[in-house]
C-alpha cells in the first residue's frame, strides 16, 4: 500500500466487463522452466473463469467497435444488427480483441450501445515486447437494445507520450448464436432496458418486474481507487475519510432508499503498489466488471403511474465533494403483455439504522478496526393479468477490517472481510443469494528498497432457489487469487529484478455441473492450467 506515495512511482488506474480468454496454453506437465526473474516479455493475461458457453447453432458476427486509444477520445460507431440471423437469438456473446506494448497504465474502459452500457473492462499493463488478451462476455439480456440499429460509444481513456508509450489497440465484436430445432430463444430477457440518464426514470405503465444494474467502481488513482484502506481523518495515514473505509452502494426511487449493496474490492492491475502480480493473471473482476444489481419490483406500482421519477444512485461513506466513483446504471424492465396497466402498491419499507465504527489504536503499527453494516427490507404487490404477485425483498451487508500500518506507512497490511446476503420472494419462489469478498495482504519496503507485496482476494457466492421451502436448484462458485511479488524501487525497468508468484483457483459447482481450473505463473511463466471437472 503506501499506496499514494509508492503508486506516484510506478503507476495507477486512470479513468477512461467479461471473462479474460488466451490462446490454449500448456499443462503442467509440459510447463517451461520460469526465468530467474521477470524479463522483457512474459505469458499473455488470461483467468481460470469459465468460457461463455454457447449452443453450437448458426452465428453471425457483427464488429461494434474497432479503435487505438492514445488520449481521452471516445471512438464512435455506429451498430446494425444482423439480417441474416433475424432476431430469435439464442446467446450474444461480446468479445474484445487487445494488443498494446511498451509502457503504459492500467486504464478503464466502457462501451455503450445506444446508452446502455454493455461492457466495462480494465486493461493489462504490457510487457516491452507486448501483449495480447481477450475479454468475452454474454450479453444476451441487452436482447432489446441489440435489435435495432444504436449508436455505439466507447472510451479507454489513454496517455501517450515518451514515457508511457502504449497505444490500446482494440476490436470488439458481437456474435449472434440463432435458435434452431431444439435450441430455443433465450428465455426471461427484459423487453426494455433503459439507460438511467438525467436520474430520472420513466417505466411503461404494464411493467411487471424492474431490475437495475449498476456498474460501481472506485478508480481514478485517487484514495477512492483504494476505498478499503481509508481512515479517519484524525489517523495518521495519506488516505483520508471522515468515516474510515465502509462503502455501500445505494439506489433510491423518489429519495427513499429502494437498494443496497456491498461494493466490490477491485484491484486493478497496477494495484497494491505492484503490477509484478498481475502480469499474466488479474485479480477477479479485473477485467470483468460486473454490475451490481438491485431488484426493484417491489417499485413498480409506484413507477408504472406514467410520469418521471427520480431514480438515484450513489456511494454511501465518500466523503462530500470528493470524485472517485463512476455508478453507470441501466434498468432492465419485463411487461405484461396482458395488460394496459399494471396496478398495485408498496406495502413494506423498513430501512436499519446504518452501522458504522472506526477504532483507530495509536501504536507501532497503527491499528484501524472497523466494522459496518446496514439491512433493508421492501415488499409489494402488482395486479397482473395472471393474477396477483407479491415481491419481497431483504438485503443485509456487512463490513468488518483491520489495517495495520507502520512508520511512513511500512509495513501496511489489510485483512477485510464483506457479506451481502439477499433474499427475493415471488409468490411462493425464493431466491436466496450469499455473497462474500476477502481481501488479506501486506505491502513492505526492506532496508534494500525491495518492495514486496503478498495479497490474497476472495470472491466468493452462492445461490439457492426454492418453492414452498423445498430446494429446486444451486450453485456456489469460489475465486480466489493469491499472489506474492517484489522488485527494487528507485531504478530503471531493466534494474529491478522483478520476481514473482500468482496462483488463481475458479470453482462453480451446483445443479448444473462442476467446473474447477487452477492457473500458477512463476515470473511471468505459466507453470500450471489445471482442470479438474
């Protein structure tokens, strides 16, 4: 960490998501033997996440985007869906084509079809002799946005100059998989998604079920990019924060609170004050952004009297006035065919008293402890063509840290810890959702200006599904990285004797199938790709 003072030397996120692809690689048992140290070149970035799964059918491949990003000039297209895979589309996947070399930043990118936003990524930073890596993503529930002809905008912010000469050389594409035979349409995709421009929303007045998505992330370099390391301001520490490091995401409708979430702890690839940890395997969701979504049903009656309300996101704990979060947000919306109008009300909103306690230790090290929380629970009911349907949603998050800091900030350590269970009742149908994120590692800085940096992140989730109390289907899935790098700061690239080691394990498991696969990489050499499903 020393994240303000070591980051100014070797690079952060810029402003300016997806499932990160590579070329097949070796087992391994046919492993080749890792340099001594990091050289001018090392493995392509890839993640041990599973591929987009599609149904073997007819494709149509469409180009969305193709551009090379040198400064903060959005690329703008225009996109045409395809006529000769009509519109019964079974699966839409995205991919995203990279290449960039020589020096540059991690950067933050998004791509909106007409406003929606599809996609947001971050890049790799690249090697001298340069890399290339892919990033594929379904996006089949932008079905209604995909089939009529949009604009298309996107934007990974760059610089180049003499110092940081990489150019992001970029080609996005979407591939349409048809439904043919026994391959059918894909089923429950929203007959409308809104970009949420203006914080203000208007729903047509049959809406049946209302979700938002919100693509939350802390960045800019700044101490927002490293939200979970914050203190009080009374504590000796470069990143400040009235109220320390608990963050929460919250969507409201008309000023009352319809949502809440826990954000997740990104790490870019140039984080933790050591890019030697993610040269070839990312942290989760580094490259795959994925959006926190709200389920706001329990609104629609409110929402569907035909006028504009005012529908707001933002990130409870930022401290007033300071920049640093970007919350773009879409609402996914499903109507009842049967119906005009869909009537109904908001029976329940029982809002917790927000938690939220800093103890900061005076000491060698400095101790912050914190933990935080909040729960919220809203229910109603909607008069349908198919009859009445009741939503309940309870939603409860929890924060608990401890940051662990020495004289100018050496060593800086952070354990952390975040829950965010949800429970959505439909009628007799529920759905119940745990989601924990771990984050636990040390920065040092020896008497030789070594840095090293040990970090293990955890992302972790299950779900569950059950009517009338019996379980109809599961899944748990399990990602976690670990990594353990150092290089000699104050030098030229070519000085640093760079060393390092990166381990990521992805399991999915449940009533759907298994897929388990390990990636080890030894300075910059993949040594492992394990599957055990």
């Amino acid at each position: 960490m020393r994240q303000r003072k070591i980051m100014s030397m070797i690079g952060g996120l810029t402003l300016a998501a997806g499932l990160l692809l590579a070329a097949p690689t070796a087992h391994a048992d046919e492993a080749p033997t890792p340099p001594a140290e990091f050289t001018t070149d090392w493995h392509d970035p890839l993640t041990a996440a599973p591929p987009v799964s599609v149904p073997g059918t007819r494709s149509c491949e469409v180009t969305l985007a193709e551009a090379q990003f040198r400064d903060f000039t959005p690329y703008q297209g225009n996109y045409t869906p395809p006529k000769e895979c009509g519109t019964g589309w079974n699966k839409v996947v995205l991919r995203l084509e990279g290449k960039v070399k020589g020096r540059q930043y991690d950067r933050l990118g998004h791509l909106s079809v007409g406003g929606v936003e599809i996609l947001r990524t971050s890049t790799p930073e690249p090697s001298p002799d340069g890399i290339t890596w892919a990033v594929e993503k379904d996006v089949t529930r932008y079905r209604d946005t995909l089939s009529r002809p949009q604009p298309v905008e996107m934007l990974i912010g760059n610089v180049v100059n003499d110092t940081y000469t990489g150019v992001i050389d970029v080609r996005v594409t979407l591939t349409f998989h048809t439904a043919q035979g026994k391959v059918k349409p894909a089923a429950g995709t929203p007959d409308r998604v809104l970009p949420l421009t203006g914080g203000t929303l208007t729903t047509p007045r049959n809406t049946e079920r209302i979700l938002a998505e919100v693509y939350a992330t802390g960045s800019g370099g700044g101490c927002e990019e490293f939200w979970y390391l914050t203190v009080p301001d009374a504590a000796p520490y470069s990143c400040k924060a009235a109220d320390g490091p608990y963050r929460e995401v919250q969507i409201s409708v008309d000023g009352r609170l319809a949502g809440i979430a826990a954000p997740f702890p990104h790490v870019w690839t140039g984080g933790w004050s050591n890019p030697f940890l993610w040269y070839v395997t990312p942290a989760p969701r580094a490259f795959d952004v994925r959006p926190v979504v709200y389920d706001l049903t329990p609104f629609a009656a409110v929402l569907n009297d035909g006028r504009a309300h005012r529908v707001e996101v933002g990130v409870a704990g930022v401290p007033a006035g300071q920049s640093g979060w970007s919350v773009p947000a879409n609402v996914l919306l499903w109507q009842d065919e049967g119906s005009t109008v869909v009537t109904g009300a908001l029976d329940r909103h029982e809002a917790g008293t927000p938690r939220n306690s800093t103890v900061h230790t005076p000491g060698s090290p400095d101790l912050l402890e914190t933990s935080g929380g909040h729960t919220l629970t809203v229910a109603g009911h909607l008069n349908t063509s198919h009859g009445r349907v009741a939503t309940t949603v309870t939603r409860t998050v929890d924060h608990r840290s401890t940051h662990r800091w020495g004289a100018d900030e050496n060593p800086d350590a952070l354990t952390a810890y975040w829950t965010d269970d949800e429970t959505v009742t439909v009628g007799r149908t529920a759905t119940r959702t745990h989601r924990a994120y771990t984050m636990d590692g040390e920065i040092t800085v020896g008497a030789d200006n070594r840095l090293r940096t040990v970090l293990t992140i955890g992302d972790r989730a299950s779900t569950g599904v059950f009517r009338d109390g019996r379980r109809l289907s599961w899944s748990r899935m399990d990602d976690t990285y670990t990594g353990d790098a150092a290089f000699t700061l104050g030098v030229p690239r070519e000085q640093r004797h760079a060393v390092g080691t990166s381990a990521e394990r992805y399991r999915l498991y449940g009533s759907e199938g298994c897929y388990d696969r390990s990636l080890k990489t030894v300075q910059g050499t993949l040594v492992e790709d394990l599957r055990r499903c």
